[in-house]
C-alpha cells in the first residue's frame, strides 16, 4: 500500500481495491476466452461472430486497463500475473470443444452475464465505501458489458 493524498482512508482504499483486483482477474480471463471464441468459432456466421468476439475483446482489454489503473491510482499494487489470472478469476473455464457459433456465444454470453453480475455488486460496494470515482468506473464497466451481452444474445434467438 502506497502513501497517497488522495482523500479516502486506508481501510475504503483496501475494501475497494479487493473489488477491482477481482475483477481484474475476471477481466484478463474474459478477454482470454474472447480470442479464443475469435479463433475457434465456426459455421455460417463465421465472419460476424469473429469480428463480434474481437470488438468485445477490444472493450475488454480497456476495462483490464481502467481497473488496473485504479488499483494503482488508490495506492496499491495491479495483479495481471497469469499465475493470478488462474487462481482469481470467477468465470467458468472456456469450453475447448465449442464449435459452431451458437456453442461460442453461449460461453460468451454466460461469462459476459456473470461478471455483469459481479461488476453490479461492485458498484454498490464502491458507493458504500464512499469511492464515488470507484462507484462510476464500474458503471462505466457495467454499462458497456451490458450492451455487449446484448450483442451476443441476439445471436442465441432462434
Ligand atoms: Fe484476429
């Protein structure tokens, strides 16, 4: 923990960097699993979903950059390791058999929904904390999450 002027106290600054080291390591797996769906995903939608999980992968990469930054601009540490990532991360392991389309966006929709989930009840903790700028960068997270779910399960009507 490093000294800051930052005007919250240490005990809010650790409850909060908890949240965002969490979902950091939720974040970096995310992202994992996007290039995956990316790489891996077949059949008739091929192009659409390929360039869908990369978007996504995009928006990702800048949410892992905005939580990192936050535990750094509080006065902690930023966990990206691998070895972390593996050991933290709260989403489901991404299945290696997907295949077609739908088996990817389902994994990605159910990732995408769970850490949805989570970076809700981040918010609240945040707010509860009195980390107002915390409270906002999860909302942003969440707000951009939640349309990107959108995104994917509009690919799962039938
Ligand atoms: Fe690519």
């Amino acid at each position: 923990m490093y000294i800051s002027n930052i005007g919250l106290d240490e005990p809010q600054r650790l409850a909060v960097m908890a949240q965002l080291q969490a979902r950091l390591s939720d974040a970096l797996d995310l992202a994992a699993q996007l290039k995956q769906a990316h790489w891996n995903v077949k059949g008739a939608n091929f192009h659409q979903l390929h360039l869908l999980f990369d978007t996504i992968f995009v928006a990702t990469e800048a949410h892992v950059d905005l939580l990192a930054e936050r535990i750094v601009t509080l006065g902690g540490t930023a966990d990206g390791r691998v070895q972390t990532t593996t050991r933290a991360t709260s989403l489901a392991a991404y299945p290696i058999d997907a295949k077609l389309g739908e088996q990817h966006a389902s994994a990605i929709g159910r990732s995408l929904a769970d850490f949805a989930a989570s970076v809700r009840v981040d918010i609240d903790i945040a707010a509860e904390k009195g980390d107002a700028g915390t409270a906002d960068l999860f909302t942003e997270i969440s707000r951009s999450v939640d349309k990107h779910l959108w995104f994917i399960e509009a690919h799962l009507h039938s």
